[in-house]
C-alpha cells in the first residue's frame, strides 16, 4: 500500500485525529453512501432520521475529543480539511436548536444530538477499538441503511466491510504503481544503495505517480506554512484550554521569557530545548483547543514534527526550502513504514504509536535535511522510536492536554537528540528499524486496553488522588 505525504500530513482540526477527524470524515462518507445507489432504496421510502452509535475507545473517551461534535459536523457535510473552524460553534448550535441536519444536495434529516448519538461504552466492534455505526431510518421508524466505519489512526477511516475482508484498506490503495515500493526500512535501504538515490529522492518519484512535480512542491510548503502558522498562533494565544480541566495556556508566556532572555547575552546551553518544547506546546495547545493542525502523523502528535521542523529553520545555518521538502518527504517515508507494519494510532497501540512514530518521523526528517544517509537517517528514526516504546496513551478525562502536550515537547527534544546520534555515527547500530517497528506492533498488542485510549488506567484515574 502506497501511502502519500499528503495521506500522513493531513490538515484538519483538533483535538484528535482517530477521534475527531476520523467520526468527521466518517459521518461524511455516510453521507455519501445515503446519497448513492449501492444499496436498496425502496422508491417511495424517504430517510427521515439518522442515528450514530459510537464504540471502544470512541464511547469512551469521545466526549473530551469532541467526538459528538465532529459527527454533527460530518453529517452536516464538512470535511476537517474544509472546514472553517471559526464556524463550527455556529454549526453545532444550530443541530442542537433545530434538531436537524441540513448538508448539501440532502434534505433536511432528524437528528437530536443527545438522543441520537449513543456512546456504547463497554461495547466494541470486533476489528478495531475505534468503530462506529451509522444508521437512517424512515418516518416510521424503519431501519433503511445501516453502515459501519473504523476511524484507525491518523485521520484514517476504513469501511467496516473493507476491514472485515482482512484488507484494510484507505483510498491510498487505488494509486498506480510507484517506482520505489518498499514497504519496509531494509527494502527502502536496498533501493536506495542500487538506485543511488536518496530516500527523499525516491519518496518523490513515488509521489510524481499521483502528482506532478509543482503540484508536490506547492502541497508540500503549503503543509510547511500551515505547521508555522500553528506555532505561531499557539505563540500568540492565552487563557485556559477548553474542557474543563482548567488548564492554561502557557507556549505564550514560556515565548515571551525566551525572547527576553535572547536580549541578556547570556549563554544558556539549554536554549535550543527550550525552543523546541515551546514550539510543540504551541501547536498542541492549539490542538487542544480545536483549531487547526496538520495531522502528522496524529493530532495528540501534532506539534513534535513542526518544532522540530521550525528547530531545523531557525537553528541550523544550513537550513532551506529545499531541506523542508527532503525533511517532510523523509519523514513521510518512515510513517508509513510504521503505519503499515504497525500502528499509529493510540486507541491500537498507545502514545508510542502516536509520539513515538512522529519522533522517529522527526527524527529521520532532520536528518534528512542534515544532510544524512540514508543508513544514518534509518539509524536516526530506530533511536527516536526506540526510546518511545512500551509508552501508554492515559489522557485525563480524555482531553488531549495531560499528558500530551508536554509529551510533545519530549518527543521532539528525543527527536533531536535522535538525529545528532546518527549523524555522528556511520549509520551501523545494532537494533534494524524494522525490528523496533514489530516490536512496538507487539508491545501495543499486548498492552491492556485501560491503558490505550481509554482514560481507564494511567494518569487518567491517578491524577485526582495527587
């Protein structure tokens, strides 16, 4: 399965990739399948009501990641690459005062929000923790379709009939053949040392199959600009985070005492750390509070990639627009590694596939852009991954805010770190890449599920006993 950049960094809101934007983007193909012929549609049956049932760790934790919110959106018929996130407020209010959804080229359906979205709480679909169902009903109140959705990660959503035949499928599967198809870090080394290329190179010319080489190069500063506008407006932003945590806000005011200590001539070795946590705390913080992000690979990782993306701009002397599009190609490259041999989602494997894979993602990027090979760059996504694994996903009263956004700051600063390892070695290290990939597929797999997602376990029911 080929998976594109643009498939890993999606852009779409907070706070949660597999929890907000997966129900947002499901509740929008159901849209799609009403409005299709693929299944029976009696000719004088018109559908009347609809109803959304949520399952796993989206019952679970689906009200602190605004679940409920994106599936009005959905059916209301916004994508979360579309939407306007100033709007949704309105949106929403308007569902819950009329009692209807009204997309377009639909009519009107019954939906009441606190009726008709149901949170099954111990209850699971049987292929994935993160599933929910759909279902339209006729005035009297008969079932006419029924559909189901898996939301699996990263924005991700697979028809429940595509998942049950064992595929696992995402319209990424429907490209062309690439040129450079390995699917795993020991192929990708192979054909890089035959083809001579770099693994930007040929991450590239697997994307031409799709694109054309302006349009790549355009998609790709605009994902760049849309990360630095994050920062940015995380930088810029204060007060407390939704959800009732009362949590603040606090890129801003960490912003402000590094620019003011840049004035005192003072050395600090610490300096480059402190900025690189302050620029993902700014974009997950934004995160938090619903607005919008680039899923890279997830939103609760959001902000590890673009500080350290920002890191590579502002610290390093080397720095150019050309080294931004060989750190985003590499990085992509190792995601989806990960994400076809493993997991990126945390409701599957916990925070080491969120955190974990977008450090290692971050890692390989920089080194990348470093001028790395590409054994150093394989070496410097292994570190990153490596020193993530076993990591549990525990959010408190399921907000993507305790622990996740300090967990940012470390997977970038891992990142980091990662990369000037590899960089001064020669790229030979004892554990393959590959091997840390299966071994995190493993580790999620045996990790109990109060710890994946679910605010059962952790953090999540400790933090009130400190």
């Amino acid at each position: 399965m080929f998976l594109s950049v643009f498939d890993l960094f999606k852009i779409g809101v907070g706070p949660s990739s597999s929890h907000t934007m997966g129900p947002m983007t499901a509740a929008n193909m159901f849209l799609h399948e009403l409005a299709g012929d693929q299944w029976p549609r009696p000719a004088s049956t018109k559908i009347k009501h609809l109803k959304a049932t949520l399952y796993g760790s989206l019952a679970y934790t689906g009200i602190g990641h605004a679940s409920d919110r994106a599936i009005l959106l959905g059916l209301s018929g916004f994508t979360p690459d579309t939407i306007d996130p100033a709007g949704m407020d309105d949106i929403v209010a308007r569902v819950h005062k009329t009692g209807k959804v009204t997309p377009e080229n639909h009519p009107a359906y019954d939906f009441l929000p606190e009726k008709d979205i149901v949170f099954a709480k111990g209850k699971r679909m049987p292929l994935h923790t993160n599933g929910l169902q759909f279902e339209a009903f006729d005035s009297n109140g008969k079932l006419l379709l029924r559909r189901g959705y898996y939301s699996v990660g990263g924005g991700f959503v697979v028809r429940e009939e595509d998942m049950g035949a064992g595929e696992n499928r995402t319209s990424a599967d429907d490209s062309p053949a690439v040129p450079y198809p390995f699917r795993t870090a020991k192929e990708m080394l192979t054909m890089a040392a035959e083809s001579g290329l770099s693994i930007a190179a040929m991450k590239h010319a697997n994307e031409l199959t799709r694109m054309n080489s302006q349009s790549l190069s355009h998609g790709l500063q605009r994902i760049s600009a849309i990360m630095s506008a994050c920062i940015d407006r995380g930088l810029a932003a204060e007060g407390e985070l939704p959800g009732g945590l009362k949590i603040k806000r606090r890129a801003k005011k960490l912003y402000e005492t590094l620019e003011e200590n840049k004035k005192s001539n003072r050395h600090n070795p610490m300096a480059a750390n402190e900025w690189i946590s302050v620029f993902a705390m700014a974009v997950n913080e934004e995160n938090a509070a619903g607005g919008q992000v680039v899923t890279a690979p997830t939103n609760g990782a959001a902000g590890v990639i673009p500080a350290v993306l920002r890191y590579y701009l502002q610290f390093c002397d080397e720095a150019n627009a050309r080294g931004v599009e060989e750190f985003l190609l590499t990085a992509a490259a190792i995601g989806g590694i990960i994400k076809s041999n493993a997991s990126i989602s945390g409701a599957e494997v916990g925070c080491q596939g969120e955190v974990g894979s977008a450090a290692s993602m971050a890692a390989a990027g920089l080194t990348a852009a470093l001028g790395g090979t590409p054994e150093q760059i394989e070496n410097a996504a292994e570190i990153a991954l490596e020193h993530h694994l076993g990591m549990t996903c525990d959010p408190v009263a399921g907000l993507v805010q305790v622990p996740c956004i300090e967990r940012n700051a470390l997977g970038a600063v891992k990142a980091v770190t990662a990369s000037a390892l590899a960089l001064h070695g020669d790229g030979k290290h004892f554990v393959p890449l590959d091997a840390c990939i299966e071994t995190m597929r493993q580790t999620g797999h045996d990790m109990h599920e109060r710890y994946k997602e679910t605010s059962e376990g952790g953090l999540a029911i400790n933090v009130v006993d400190c």
